[in-house]
C-alpha cells in the first residue's frame, strides 16, 4: 500500500516539476519578446506562485480521487 502511494507522490512530483520547467521557458520567452530583458526576481516570485498553485491542483485531485475511491468501496 505504502509503496503504491510513494509512486504516485513520486509520479505527481514529476509531473509539478516538468510544469515549472515549461512555465518558466514560457514566461523567459514571453519577456524577452515583450521587452528585451529577463527579470531574474519575477522568475523566482512566478516559480513560487506556479508552485503553490500546481500543489493545491494536485491536493485536490488526489481529494477526488480519495473521494470516489471511498465511495465505490461504499
């Protein structure tokens, strides 16, 4: 059981990781089109907010999935 939830942590980690990368290409190329110049601080603040927001996503879709695990069980 453990070992079935350490992979999906580990799987889920994998996927937040990749969507910071491709985040943060995005927002680097978005602003040197815009304006000519990287802003290594916006970086680091964007990278913190991407964080948050893809671990709330995923809390919520494991709550979801807890969820109707429970309730087919039921």
């Amino acid at each position: 059981m453990w070992r079935k939830y350490i992979n999906e942590v580990l799987f889920d980690s994998s996927i937040i990781l990749v969507l910071l990368i491709v985040a943060t290409i995005g927002k680097g190329a978005y602003d040197l089109f815009s304006s000519g110049h990287l802003y290594l601080w916006k970086y680091t603040l964007s990278l913190i907010h991407e964080m948050l927001g893809t671990v709330i996503f995923f809390a919520i879709l494991e709550g979801i999935s807890l969820a109707l695990k429970h309730q087919k069980k039921s």
